[in-house]
C-alpha cells in the first residue's frame, strides 16, 4: 500500500506527519511525505522556530513526485493542518493527479480548522474546506467543533450530530465512499467519564465509545485519520476500520497518560499500532 500524507511536520513530538507517517509504516505502507510547515515543535507547547511551506514549493514537490512515477503507485491520500488556504488547492491538484492514475484512490480529508470553540488557522482556510474539500473528498475525519462548523449547525445531541454528518455526506464526492468520522465529540447522550466517535456510512451511523482520560493530547486527531484510511483500504470494511483506528488511538493515549508526558507516545506504545489491547465497539443508533 503507497500514501500521500501531506500535513505538518515537527522535528520534535507528534503532530501531523510526525504522528501519521511512522504509524502508517509501522503497518507496512509505504509514505510519501510532503510537509506543509516544518517547526520544531507544536506552537501549543510553547515557542518554536521554524516556517510555513508556500504553496509553490509544496506544487514543485507534488509535480516532482508526479513526474518521478510515485503517485502513480498511490493507493491514497491523507491531509491535514494546511498552513494556508493557498496549499489546499496543491492538495486539491495532488488529488487529482493521483485519481488520474488511480480512479479506486481515496482522499482522507482531515479538515483541520480548530477545537473547543476556538479557530485557529488563517482566514481563508475554512472557506476553502467548506467550499472545495468537502465536495471533493471521500472521507472526512473532523472533530464535534469542525463538524458544527462545516455544517452549519450545533451537535449537542447524537441526532444533531447525525443530521450534521449527514449534511457533509450529501455534498462529498459521489463517486467515493463518502464516509465521515467524528472525533472528541460530547453529547447529551454520552455517560460521564466518556468520549465518543461517530462514524457515518452507508450501512449508517455508529457511535463508537472510550474513556475519557484526564489531559489534552496534540496529534491524535492526525494518528486517527491516517489509521482509519489504511485501514479502510486494507479491510474494505469502514465499521472495521473505525473500530480498529480508534482501539489503537485508545491504547496509546493510555501508554502517553501513564508516561506524564504531553507529547503521545507513538514510538513506545508501537505495538497498539499493530496489536490493540483496548476494545473499541461501533454501534449502531
């Protein structure tokens, strides 16, 4: 299996490439990387050097590996945090050219726009996920605050978020699987303690459940959606590959809790990767 993941990229921690291209490995694909930024480390945690890759130079990286014959191998594409909305339409153009020699690719969108009531990318980039990533791709992996936003509406219950992954699926691209998973979400339905996914497809939508752990961890949303693309190229089962994604976000959350740290521990807990310990249920509602 070959994947174009064009996202972030720290020299320290894992967020973006540096959570996803080791995980994707780790399970036997092979990654072309492209970086959209290339910081020291996650502006969260403090103050870091680096910069944003223009758009331009992201292009001549697409075109080189176009020409080269690599994305003629791609079976897939994962994005996420774009810098700027300029480098959505690169990835709109990397999509492209890998449907022209795949028709059978899927693009894994990871509309990164901002958490907890709060925006934080440049203006601009909303606009262009809701305008021209959503129609485009065939799957969407947004958190709760990204899905109200796209949609248009609140999520405070499970029906309202359903009607809002609903409303997205409708506008995806036809042609594709359309599926569309919904990470952090808190419902009114969701038990004390808990933390719940929702994944929308056609066999309909299911809401997957884990505990809850007491810290905030940059990444796993990157983590989440490069596992659940491979995993739905690998299984051709999206419910499976929910399941099996999101068992292997549990267990290294888990491993990062116990360890005190702040950055996930991706290397050490490797093995949930291939061999999950928690049991991640979808079920239907």
């Amino acid at each position: 299996m070959n994947i174009l993941s064009i996202q972030s990229w720290v020299a320290s921690g894992h967020v973006g490439n540096a959570a996803s291209v080791f995980p994707l490995q780790r399970l036997g694909a092979e990654v072309m990387a492209v970086n959209t930024v290339q910081f020291s480390n996650h502006p969260g945690h403090g103050a870091h050097t680096g910069r944003m890759s223009p758009p331009e130079e992201i292009a001549d990286l697409v075109a080189g590996l176009d020409a080269h014959g690599a994305l003629s191998r791609c079976d897939g594409v994962v994005s996420g945090y774009i810098g700027e909305a300029g480098v959505g339409h690169v990835i709109l153009d990397a999509v492209a050219r890998v449907r022209a020699h795949n028709e059978r690719a899927l693009w894994c969108c990871d509309p990164v726009i901002g958490d907890d009531g709060r925006v934080y990318v440049r203006p601009g980039v909303a606009a262009f996920f809701d305008a021209m990533a959503v129609p485009a791709a065939d799957i969407l992996t947004p958190n709760q605050f990204e899905l109200d936003l796209l949609a248009g509406a609140p999520s405070h219950t499970l029906a309202q978020a359903r009607a809002a992954a609903v409303s997205l699926r409708d506008r995806m691209r036809a042609a594709g699987p359309r599926l569309v998973l919904v990470s952090s979400m808190h419902c009114r339905e969701t038990p004390p303690g808990m933390l719940d996914m929702m994944l929308l497809c056609e066999a309909g939508p299911f809401v997957l459940r884990t505990r809850q752990l007491p810290a905030h961890f940059s990444g796993a949303g990157d983590l989440l959606a490069a596992l659940f693309l491979f995993h739905v190229l690998d299984l051709g089962d999206a419910v499976r590959a929910a399941e099996r994604a999101a068992a292997s976000v549990a267990g290294i959350l888990r491993r990062t809790l116990h360890c005190g740290g702040t950055e996930l521990e991706i290397i050490a807990a490797q093995q949930e990767i291939v061999a999950p310990t928690e049991e991640v249920e979808a079920v239907l509602f």
